[in-house]
C-alpha cells in the first residue's frame, strides 16, 4: 500500500491494525524530528486538545514515496499549523501510529 499527497493531506501512511483505537483529532505541530540524513521526517510532536504533547512517528520512510514525494511530504509539516490528524493507539501503552494528515481547514 502506498500513500498518497496532495495539496490538502497526505492519506494511507499505515494500515488500521485489528484491535487498535482509532481516533481523529485536530492538534497543531509543536516540533519534528527528521532521521539521521536529513531525508525523511521521522516524527511529529502534536499539541492535543488537552495540552498535552503526543509525539507521533510518521512511517514516512515505509510509505512507498517517490524522492518527490518524501520531499513533498517533508514540506506538507509545518510548525505551528494545525491538522486534523487520523491515527491508532495500539497496546497498553497506547503506542500512536499516523494513518493519515489533513490540512485543519
């Protein structure tokens, strides 16, 4: 499975695992984390409704992305933009896996 991006998200990052919480909020972006080439952004830390952070990988690298699209991808994340983010809390430990980002509009 590939993800896909566009000018308003970036959808199908990772499949829905049986027995994971599903949930959809809006949070704005606090920081991020790229990987050790500087190529792909690795994790986003999102403020959620309770002012709480929440760092969240982004499995950009397992995407399926062409180089353009890592790039894009990259450049879609913008500190202090808000989005509506679609994501699984998987285990006990509540451990977030991003499925999909939307631009908060």
């Amino acid at each position: 499975m590939a993800a896909e991006i566009s000018n308003t998200g970036i959808t199908g990052i990772a499949p829905v695992d049986s027995g994971c919480t599903v949930k959809t909020d809006t949070m704005g972006v606090v920081a991020v984390q790229f990987s050790k080439s500087g190529m792909t952004l690795d994790l986003i830390q999102f403020l959620n409704a309770d002012k709480s952070i929440m760092a969240m990988p982004t499995d950009f690298e397992n995407a399926g992305f062409s180089t353009l699209q890592q790039s894009q991808a990259n450049n879609f994340i913008k500190l202090g933009n808000f989005y509506k983010v679609h994501y699984q809390l998987c285990g006990q430990a509540g451990y977030p896996t991003l499925l999909d980002i939307h631009t908060a509009k």
